[in-house]
C-alpha cells in the first residue's frame, strides 16, 4: 500500500512502519515545498497509523549516492522566510512525532541533512559509500539552535568536531563516533532498517512517545519552534559561502 501521491517523494507500507523515499533530484536539497512535503507526508502517516498505536517511519534516499545534501541556499536569497516556513518546522516535527523516525542515510549527508538525520530516533548509514559532513563553520552560516542537537545526541569532543571542525565521516566513523545506530551494505540497509523498526514500533503504543523523547531532547525542540514560522525577524542571515 502507497500514501499519496506527493511531490518527489515517494511513502510506501510494510505492515505497521512506513518508508518515505525522498525523489529530489539531483541531491535531494530542501527547500520550503520538499520540506512542507516530508511534513505532509509525516501527517498523512500519523493519521493513518492513529493515536496510542504501533508504528515506525523511516526516510531514505531513493539511490547510493545520496541521502540528502542539505538545503537549497539560493532560496533564502529571494525568500528570507525560506528555512523559518520550511526545515526549521521539519526538524520540530521530527522531534515532536509520536512514533519513532529512523534515517536511513543511503549515501552523502552534507549541511543541513545532518540536523536533519540527527532529528530522527536513530540512524543507519551506508557502509560502502558517502560521507556525513556539517560545515556550518566553512560556510559562514548560522540559525539559532544549530548545535543542539549534537551538543545533545553526541559526546563533546564529536559535537565539536562536527559544528566547529566540519569533519567529515565515513560509515565506519560514524557508528565508532556514536553518530549512527549501525552500517549496512547498500543492498541489505533497508532489509536492516526495517527489522529494527519492527522491534521499536511499539513504543509508540502507549502514547507516551513523543513525550519522553522531550525528556531527553526537549530543548533542541524548543528552540527550532521558537524559530519555525516566524516573519516578524530575520532569525537566521544566507550563507556567506555557498556549495
């Protein structure tokens, strides 16, 4: 069974979880539209799984070579609007869902995929090819909240390297850095993915999901709310460089 249709995606069922495959070509960059899909997407999930019930959503990319390289930087040029009505309320969404969300990084996580990956539950990375690189830093780019999510989800010395060093992981790195749950060969990642959202889809039975995972990650919550639809300020500036 399919949802949709949507724009450049794609949501496909395995019984209770739910696969979103992202369709952006050619690197999956997110703009306001793309961003505003996954959520709809999202949305139209959560209704049909219903409340107090089991379920999982994954996100992958729709081949080997990328999962998702951030956003679409030009945008923010004509519309400085752009990440307060789009990815700030992606990420939001993500850490407010009421069922676990799992990346599953199929091949190159640049810029804003990070935040975005870090946003979901857990993450599986692809152990043959892509990298896993935030470099805000070289970019000369900032919103408030940025760090957050490593400073919460990562030991220090790896948060820093992320936001301040832009370094950039392998697969293998990754999960010895505690930056992803597990690696896979490209062909057995989804096969993978979908046994562990089977084993953690009902945590999301007794209605109490979303509400716990704010115990642990609330602040980074708040922050991207307090940021999410916002016209009355400029809260982030466009990239000073670009990629």
């Amino acid at each position: 069974m399919a949802l949709g249709p949507y724009w450049n995606l794609r949501v496909d069922r395995y019984d209770r979880v739910f696969v979103i495959t992202m369709q952006k070509a050619p690197e999956n960059r997110i703009n306001v539209r793309f961003a505003q899909e996954i959520i709809k997407a999202l949305r139209d999930i959560e209704q049909e799984l219903g409340s107090d019930s089991e379920g999982c959503v994954i996100t992958k990319g729709n081949d080997e070579k990328f999962w998702c390289t951030g956003l679409e930087l030009d945008e923010a040029d004509t519309n400085p609007f752009a990440n307060s009505d789009g990815f700030y309320p992606l990420l939001a969404t993500l850490l407010d869902y009421p069922f676990p969300t799992m990346a599953l990084l199929t091949g190159h996580t640049f810029g804003g995929a990070c935040p975005f990956s870090l946003a979901h539950d857990y993450r599986i990375m692809n152990s043959k090819r892509g990298f896993f690189s935030m470099p805000p830093v070289n970019l000369g780019l900032h919103f408030p909240g940025i760090g957050a999510l490593p400073r919460l989800k990562l030991r220090p010395q790896i948060a820093r390297k992320m936001l301040l060093e832009a370094h950039k992981w392998t697969g293998k790195q990754a999960l010895e850095d505690g930056i992803v749950d597990d690696v896979a060969e490209p062909e057995k990642m989804l096969e993978l993915a979908l046994k562990k959202a089977k084993e953690v889809q009902g945590r999301a039975k007794m209605g109490v999901y979303s509400t716990l995972r704010s115990e642990l990650w609330g602040e980074a919550q708040e922050k991207l709310r307090a940021i999410s639809y916002v016209h009355g300020k400029i809260v982030s500036a466009p990239a000073k460089a670009k990629i």
